[in-house]
C-alpha cells in the first residue's frame, strides 16, 4: 500500500508513541517476573531491581508442591469463565437490545430499574444470608457464577449505547419489510453487527470471572472447591500469618520465601491470561474489521 | 425461648446456692470483680444439685454435634483423618460428635463475620478482643456465666485468669494458656552480637531511668562503624508503638494506665514524658541513620529482614523461647536485650478467647465441650499436630518430633498453633524446646507485674463514635511519631491536639468512671 | 384503533420475552438484598435479624460526619474521581484512535494486549511495584534515577506533594486500557464510508478525528461519563490504602471515604455502620447522576442514560 509522505509520518509517530506505551505498560510487569525469580534474601536486603544479585526459582519450587491443588483450580476457574462469561453475554446482549429500540413502551423505565442496581447495594451480608439459605450455593461452583457477575448494569448501558449509535434504523426497517419477528433481528443482525462491543464486553466479564476472589473468599470453605484468585489468595495470607504468628519450629518458614513468593503467585495467577490473550486477539482484530461491514 | 428460661433458672439456682452455702462470701453475684466471681462460681459449682454437675455425661441420648471452629496453619491432606479421630474421641468420651471446622487465618475475618451474621451452625469458635463489644451488641455470643457449672476444669486450668473474659457482667469466653506478658525486647543477632564484644549481661535497659537507652544507642553506633553495609534497626516494631509492654492499655491506646498499670488514674500516654522520650531516642536512631530509612513504613517484619542477612536488630514482643523461635525462623542466632519490665493486665490475656456461637443449638453441651479441651492431651495433640505416627511421634524426652521420612513439606497435618488453642500445656511440645518448657511458662506467669486493673475490661460501645475517629487520629502519626520519621517537637503537639479534637477527652472520662466502679467492688 | 394498538403493542412481546431473564437476574441478585439497606437505620442484633432489630434513626451516620476530617475525606474523593475521569478518558480517547490507526495488524494486537496488561496486576502487587520504585533505602527513584540529574534524594513515603500525580499516574497506568478498548469498540462501529468521503472532500488527519471520530465516540463517552459520575463518591482501596503503604503524613492527600470507613470500622464495627457509609455513598451518586443525566437529557435525548 503505497502512502503518502504525510500519512507515512502519521504513521510513524503514532508507532512510536504506541510503543513507547506499550514499554510503560509492561515494564513493571517485567519487574514483577524478575522479583519472583530473584533470591528471597537479595530481595529484601536490596530491594526489587530489573538486575538482581541472584536470582532463585524457590517461589516457584514452592507453589509447584501444591501444583495438584493448582491445576485443579485453574480447571474450576476456566469452566466458571466460561460458563459464566456465555451466561453474560447472553444476558447482556438480551437485555441491551430491546432497550436500544426507540419505542419500545416503558423503555425509560426499564433502563432506570437497570441503572438503579449500579448505585445502591444492600451490602455483602444481606446478599450472602440470601444467596446461601434461600439459593444453597456455598460451596458450590454456582457460587463462583451467580452472584454478581452473571449480569451487570454497566454492560447492559455500554452495549444498549453501541446498538443505539452503530446500528442504524433503517436495518430494522428492512428486516421488518422482509418478515423478520425481533428474535430473527436480534440473532442475524444485531449480533454480528454488535460483534466489536460483545466481544469487548465477553474480555470483560472474564477478566472479572477470572480476578474474582471475593466470591470465593465468602462462600467458599471447602478446599477442594477453591478457584485460582481464591486459592492463591489464602496462599499469601496464610504464609504471612504464618510469619507473623508462629512459634517455635517452623522450620518449614525458612523454607518459604515469603517476599518472592507475593510476585511468584501474582504471576501465577495471571499466566493463563498471558497464554490465551495472543489466541483471543484473532477474535478481536476480526470483530473489529467486521464492524465495519453492513450486513 | 426454652433456652432462655433455663437459662434464667440457672443462673437464679446459682444465687440460691451462693446464699444458702457460702458464709463468707459476701461477694454475691451482683458485678464483682474477677476474683470474687471466682469464687461464687467454684462455690457455686459445689453446692449445686447432682443434675447440674459437669461430669455428668447421659450417654444414653443421642449425641451432640458440636460445630467447633478453630484456627489451622494450612490444611493439610490429614484434615478428614484428624476430623474423624477427633469426632470418634469425643463420642468416647462425652457422647458428642464433633464437626471441626478449620478456618485459616488469612480468610478467618471475613468468613466468621458472614458465618455470624448468618446465623450458620456454629457452637464454639475463637473471638478477638477488637471484636468483643460489637459481638455482645450484635448478639453474635452467649454470655457464659448460666454455665459455670460445666466449666470447672477450664476454670481450675486457667487460675488467676480464668475470669478476664468479663465485660461488666457478661462472661464472653475463656482464654489460651500461654505467655501471659507481651514485654518489648531488642532481637539481636549473636554472630555480630559477640564478635562486637558485647554480651547480654552488659545491658540493663530500665524505664527508671531513660538514660539506660543509651546503651542501645551505643550498641548501634558500633554496629553502623564496624559493619557499614548493616542496617543497625530494621522492622514493624519500635518502643513507641509497644503499646501492650508499658502501660495497661485498657484495651484501646486512647487513654491508658501508665507505668506498667500501677497506677488507677487513666491518662493520656502521648502526652506522657514517656511516649515523648522514646520518640526523642527514635529520632535520634533515625536521623544517626542507625534505623532503616523505610522503617516507618515498612511491612516487611523484623524476622524477614534479619532472615535477609543485612539487618542486625529489631525490636519485638518476647518471651521466654524466643530465641528458640528465632533461629527456627530465620536461621540465626539471636540474643535477647528486654527494653521494658514484664507485665500483666487484661488485654495481654483475653486478647483471644474461646466464645460460644448464638447459633449453637445447645450452649450447655457447648461449655461441657470446651470445658473438655482444657484437659484432653488426646485432643490438644490431634488438633495441633495431628494423627500420632502419621504427623507426628513422642521422642525420648517427651517431646513431638515428625516421624522418620516426614519433614515441613509433606506432613499431612501440622499446625503448631498452641497459643490460640485452649490448652496447649496438656498437649506435647514440640522438638527442640527444653523438655520442662510448659512449667518455664507457668514460672514465667507467676513473675509478672499484674496491673491494678487486672480483670476489668471497658465496654467500648459508649464511645465507638469517638473510637473510630480516633484511629484515623492514631494511624496518622501514631507510625511517623514513634519510628522518629518527624520531627517530634512540632508533630507531638499536632497529635495531640488532634486527639482532643476527635474526643480523646469523652474516652479518658469514660473509661476512667467505668474503672472505677469497678475498683469500687473489687 | 384499538386493535391497531394492540397489534402494535403484540409486536413487542419477543421484546419484553428477550428482557425477562435479565429482569429477574437483577430482582434476585441486586433488588431483593437491597431491602437489607435498612440496617442502616437499626441497632443490628442477629437474633431479630435486619428487619426486627429495633429502630437506630441516624445514628450509625454519625461517625461519618462528626470527623474533623469529613472535608478532607470528601474534597479529596471528589477531586481525585475528577481527575481520573479527566486523564483517563483523555488519554484512553487518543490511545484508541492511534491503535485503530494502525496499519499493521500485528502491532494493533500487540498495543491492544499491551493496555490491558496491567489491568490484570491486582492493586496489592501494584503498591510493591510502587515501592520498589519509591523506597528510599533501595528504591530506584532514589539510588539510580534521581542521582542522575544530580538531585537529593526523597522520602517519598513522608512528602505529601508528589503523591497526587503519582495516584493518579498509577490509576491512569492500570485503568486506561480498559476504556481506551471500549473506544476502539466503539471506533470500530462507524461507518468507514464517512472516512472516505472526507478523504475526498480533502480532509485531513485531524479534521478527520474532530468532525467523524469524536462526535461518533460522544455516545459512549456520555455513557462513561455519566456511569462515572454515580460512582463519584466511591474510590478504590487498594489504590488510596495500600499503594501509599498506609503511611501517615501522606493522610491529607490519600484519606478518602474508602479508607476513612475501613479504619472506623475497625474500632467501632457492625453492620449497621458499613451498610451506613455505603448507602451514603449511592446518595450521594444517585442525586448527582440524576442531575447530569437531566442535563444530558435536554441536550439530546438519545445520549442519556434513562
């Protein structure tokens, strides 16, 4: 494609700023990786560096003894993303569409019973005494999945606003000439052409799927249920409690390195993400080209 | 509703027997202090029917379940097993099956707050003090004073301390038995310690006189010459912020009782030439560059720092094992220097106690079980280092060891949590402590400096408006102040005047009456 | 003409079915638990439960207001929202025009990945990334970037003048890339034959971006926006609690409602307390979203909220 000497230089400086971006956003991760391989006692003594003294893996020999417990959290977290993050974007794209249609009566209402919920909360005890005597969720995988992510009011305004503005009306009034009942609308049209938001707004609600650790932390008391945030989560405050509270002979905290250990489970936990993020990418840059097509 | 009329008529039956059987108790059971309800109850317990005597186990009915909630270091892959030989245990032995529940300390606030105010079956868990007045007000607990009479053996266990679980007339729960004093002592490290020349009989640091704290001072100059790479003070602790080791602090530091709780007159510490001197001496150290320059912000605690290698001191609670502890945390060898004298008041003990659930469905089989824990070596031993030649084996000298094969990486079960469960004296201790190490503890307790407040706990609901102000107040300048970050002169008088400001004075007032009051039936 | 309204009426059903679930979702997950918002106004005790627990008027507001620092903690959350909302949309705007720009699609990806990065860091690990930086024993600031220009060292931790930059840097670091990815979205949605006939009409770059991109992009800024504003009110913890280190002298810039609530409860907890500083919070909100999205409302309909 041959560009002219103004769009080149566009080109150019908007490449150097995105790059210059990209190493402020990463760097620390960098620093991140490199504490959680750098020896325990040179971390302490000199503080986190891009260039430590040593270097050591015994964060990571550490967590790898738990790693049964490990792999079988990141199994239940996976399914709860995906069931999960399916679920909202199913509840999501149900709810925005209708309340994108100009005249559909008692819109206004609607959309102010959905924005409501984004302002005030009954706080965490009402809704735990609710979820787990009326619903029996604790301990459950449902307690991963239901409670506040399944659906959430940001999500509903932020795709209602994409259908509104990207989706003109004369579609509409198309597909009705043809025949088409709102369900036909919804599934050929709606969907496709709200390819870039859902997409964006599906990254989402898995990204808190899979950050989650107050769910977990609240419902869940059996260990063999925990997801990775909440298994991770308990790792870290059970070694410093154990630092912080122990008698005599445990000698087993000298074997735990309790300051490497903080980065090496930070970056466990965000690992997966880091892997399957590149293969989402093709969804992404796909969904956004398309959004360009009119169906 | 029954369990309130039974309870009622017991506690009425108690008074009966306290009148008609004690002559000389004139104490009754009208708000007396600790020691005198000691009595009325043990009289209490003798006097009263066969029917309501502690050792009477029906094991004709079906059992109990007990849902006890207690604090594990992690859980192990023996969690069931222990569960099970805990249940079959208590069957034997008093007809109730046990449901343990072990909890963590790292989730253990937030899932107990939500068990709690769920009303979710619980019989039997672990409290903090921070917690005790909102409990009582939530009626998150059971007062246990209708149950004395199940509790004999506790009470017998706990002596002197059985009754500081008392807030005016509510008895929340029953203590550890453990170290009794949270003195603040400087950890040094031997190695560095010795090749300077120095010894531990050379210091003899004193409140009497601050000037001893130059001593220390010195120690620090030496450190900073001869090893200029060391960090002479590192850690989360510095005399300032000791608040448990020199003053009863009535369980909050918004007015307290000075020099080491020998006075009855509440005041406000950081006014006191005390807290201004130790921010002096702090200053000094950090200005001389003999503290970390972190050090005021610092979460990284004193052990990490020392396990590092470049740190040569910090400052802590101690005890009689801490240098037994030490070694095993961080791989050196450590001296002790006590900055401070040893003392006992309230908070040091009832800091944890043991509390019976609202939710528990029987509160009488509750006490009986607890009661139970203070005596059971079995128990103290399958909670704390789990299934005996699985976990953990008896060495030649009566301690606990791992068994051949096992070490800290793959046991299945061990927690060594003996200072938040009930007894961990009736238990083993475990290898490398000295074999009468139980009986130092109990020397140790009996050597202390008790508070002339020992016993009373203030009921902090009247103020907790002020309280929550006040802490904002605290952690502002409570850290800078105490670790010499600031320059003391002018921050002090901020402080302090923030203090006032947030209602310090409504809280010296209050805690004052209430102190008095109860000095006036002690 | 009642069968004409009727039928109109009929015609909507599949609309009012597709709505249904969300409806009940939201009923059971946010409105039922709302009821419990009442214990704001009780003195809690588990046996009568949230409901039959006696009646508390305002009291469990009280300490919320009766601080010296009431205006502080209040000036501070509003100004710092401001300021987020501000930078982040600003910068999250421009990094989403720069990315759809892009002619090459592999580096589109990799910026897009890159934003988003350091949303997945929790905000713990953030503030001892923050520190690895400002500590003054070895943090980088001070042993190896600041000897460069030949300056003395700072106790970063115990000098309040940086430290709004510095929050609102590291809010901006962790937070631009989830907007900057909804613009793109949002980009994405317009219509490219308005970018051609510009093109033809011999606009440039810049007109480009003021005339089409922006004025498209308005809706979802709005929407942004105004869902900003309800949450005006609250911040983030772990931002203004733990990435300061909790430190003191720093209090008059990091103390905000947040923080403030948590160490309160500490000393003087319960329910009734919490749930009142949140429901204080939503008022707050609440009254100000109504505000703006009436304003909105009058300015083009389609744009507010409800």
């Amino acid at each position: 494609m041959i560009l002219s000497k103004g769009r080149r230089a566009y080109q150019l400086v908007i490449n150097f700023l995105l790059m210059l971006t990209t190493l402020i956003m990463v760097l620390p991760l960098l620093l991140l990786f490199i504490s959680s391989i750098t020896d325990e006692n040179t971390l302490v003594a000199n503080g986190y560096s891009y260039f430590p003294e040593q270097l050591s893996l015994t964060a990571y020999r550490y967590i790898l003894t738990n790693a049964a417990s490990i792999l079988r959290a990141y199994g239940i977290t996976v399914m709860v993303t995906a069931i999960g993050t399916v679920g909202n974007l199913l509840l999501v794209s149900l709810m925005a569409f209708p309340l994108s249609i100009r005249e559909l009566p008692g819109r206004k209402f609607v959309s102010f019973y959905v924005f409501f919920t984004m302002l005030f909360s009954g706080g965490l005890v009402p809704s735990y005494i609710m979820w787990t005597t009326t619903f029996g969720i604790k301990n459950s995988i449902w307690a991963y999945i239901l409670p506040n992510f399944l659906l959430s009011a940001f999500n509903i305004i932020l795709v209602r606003t994409f259908f509104q503005t990207s989706i003109p009306n004369d579609i509409y009034e198309a597909a009705k000439i043809d025949g088409a009942g709102y369900f036909m609308i919804y599934w050929k049209i709606v969907l496709p052409l709200g390819k870039p938001i859902l997409v964006t707004i599906g990254l989402f609600s898995g990204l808190s799927y899979w950050n989650d650790w107050t769910n977990g932390l609240y419902y869940i008391t059996d260990s063999k249920m925990l997801s990775i945030q909440a298994l991770l989560n308990r790792m870290i405050q059970d070694i410093q409690a154990l630092a912080a509270n122990s008698t005599a002979n445990s000698g087993a905290l000298m074997q735990i390195p309790q300051v490497s250990i903080r980065m090496a489970i930070a970056f466990v936990a965000i690992l997966p993400i880091l892997i399957i993020y590149p293969f989402l990418q093709k969804y992404f840059a796909s969904g956004i080209m398309l959004g360009a097509v009119k169906g | 509703m029954n369990k309130k009329i039974l309870s009622m008529l017991l506690v009425l039956c108690m008074v009966m027997a306290s009148f008609a059987g004690c002559a000389g108790d004139s104490g009754g059971s009208a708000g007396s202090g600790a020691a005198s309800k000691a009595e009325t109850s043990a009289n209490a317990g003798t006097n009263s029917s066969e029917a309501e005597s502690g050792a009477d186990i029906n094991f004709n009915e079906a059992p109990y379940e007990i849902n006890f909630l207690y604090l594990v270091a992690q859980e192990g892959a023996n969690q069931s097993k222990v569960a099970e030989a805990v249940s079959a245990l208590a069957e034997r032995e008093l007809n109730m099956t046990v449901n343990l529940i072990p909890m963590t300390f790292g989730t253990y606030n937030q899932q107990i707050s939500m068990m709690l105010a769920a009303n979710e079956p619980l019989d039997l868990f672990p409290a903090w003090s921070t917690n005790y007045s909102t409990y009582i007000d939530s009626q998150y607990v059971v007062d246990m004073v209708p149950y004395l009479d199940y509790a004999q053996d506790a009470i017998a266990v706990l002596g002197d301390d059985a009754f500081v679980g008392y807030i005016g007339d509510f008895l929340i729960g029953f203590g550890q038995m453990k170290e009794r004093s949270y003195p603040a002592g400087l950890v040094v490290r031997k190695d560095l310690f010795e090749e300077l020349g120095y010894s531990v009989d050379d210091f003899s640091v004193t409140t009497d006189d601050y000037t001893s704290f130059d001593q220390i001072t010195d120690l620090f100059a030496a450190v900073k010459e001869a090893y200029p790479t060391m960090v002479a003070l590192d850690g989360t602790s510095i005399m300032g912020y000791q608040t448990e080791s020199y003053m009863d602090n009535l369980g909050s530091v918004y007015g307290v009782l000075e020099n080491y709780g020998q006075t009855t007159t509440v005041t406000n510490w950081f006014e006191s030439e005390q807290y201004r001197t130790f921010c002096d001496i702090a200053r000094d150290w950090f200005t001389k560059g003999y503290s970390s320059s972190d050090i005021a912000v610092n979460q990284d605690s004193g052990e990490i720092k020392i396990k590092a290698g470049n740190c040569f001191s910090y400052i802590t609670n101690v005890k009689p094992n801490t240098d037994v502890e030490k070694l095993a945390q961080t791989g050196y060898e450590v001296e002790v220097i006590y900055l401070s004298d040893k003392m006992k008041h309230t908070n040091a003990v009832n800091s944890g106690l043991y509390v019976i659930a609202n939710a528990s469905k029987d509160p009488q089989k509750a006490m009986q079980f607890l009661n139970w824990t203070y005596t059971s070596r079995e128990f103290e031993d399958l909670i704390n280092w789990g299934i005996e030649g699985e976990d953990w084996v008896e060495t030649q000298e009566g301690l606990a060891a791992y068994p051949e094969g096992i070490d800290a990486t793959n046991v299945g079960y061990h927690n060594d949590f003996g200072f938040i469960y009930p007894n961990q004296f009736v238990g083993h201790a475990w290898e490398g402590n000295p074999t009468d190490i139980w009986d130092q503890y109990g020397v140790y307790n009996d050597s202390l400096m008790v508070s002339k407040a020992f016993g009373f706990t203030f009921n902090s609901t009247v103020v907790a408006n002020e309280e929550a102000q006040l802490i904002s107040v605290y952690e502002q300048y409570g850290k800078d102040l105490a670790f010499g970050a600031v320059d003391i002169e002018t921050t002090l008088k901020e402080f302090n005047d923030a203090l006032y400001a947030a209602g310090l004075q409504t809280v010296i007032d209050a805690k004052q009456s209430q102190l008095d009051e109860w000095l006036a039936e002690q | 003409m009642k069968k004409a309204k009727m039928q109109r009426f009929r015609q909507f059903i599949p609309l009012y079915v597709m709505l249904l679930p969300g409806v009940i979702y939201l009923f059971i997950n946010n409105y039922i638990p709302m009821a419990g918002i009442v214990v704001a106004f009780k003195k809690y005790n588990v046996n009568d439960g949230i409901f039959a627990s006696p009646f508390a008027g305002l009291a469990n507001f009280e300490y919320l207001f009766s601080t010296n620092d009431a205006a502080v903690i209040i000036r501070n959350t509003l100004l710092y929202n401001v300021a987020f909302i501000l930078i982040n949309n600003i910068i999250g705007i421009a990094l989403a025009i720069m990315i759809s720009d892009v002619l090459s699609k592999k580096l589109r990806k990799l910026y897009q990945s890159a934003v988003l990065l350091p949303f997945l860091i929790s905000i713990v690990v953030v503030s001892y990334i923050v520190f690895a930086f400002l500590s003054h024993e070895n943090g980088m600031f001070n042993n190896s970037i600041l000897p460069l220009f030949g300056m003395d060292t700072v106790q970063w931790y115990n000098d309040t003048t940086w430290w709004p930059l510095i929050l609102v840097i590291t809010n901006c670091w962790k937070g631009v890339g989830y907007g900057t990815l909804i613009f793109i979205a949002g980009i994405a949605g317009i219509d490219k034959s308005f970018y051609e006939a510009a093109e033809l009409d011999g606009a440039g770059k810049w007109q480009q971006i003021w005339r089409i991109t922006i004025p498209c992009l308005i809706p979802s800024i709005i929407t942004l926006l105004l869902m900003s504003i309800g949450r005006i009110f609250y911040s983030d913890f772990g931002l203004f609690y733990q990435v300061p280190q909790n430190s003191g002298s720093l209090y008059p810039v990091t103390n905000t409602i947040d923080t403030y609530v948590y160490r309160a409860l500490i000393a003087a907890g319960g329910i009734g307390r919490s749930s009142a500083a949140g429901l204080f919070q939503s008022i707050v909100g609440f009254t100000l979203v109504m505000v703006s999205n009436g304003v909105v409302r009058k300015l083009s309909v389609d744009n507010a909220i409800f």
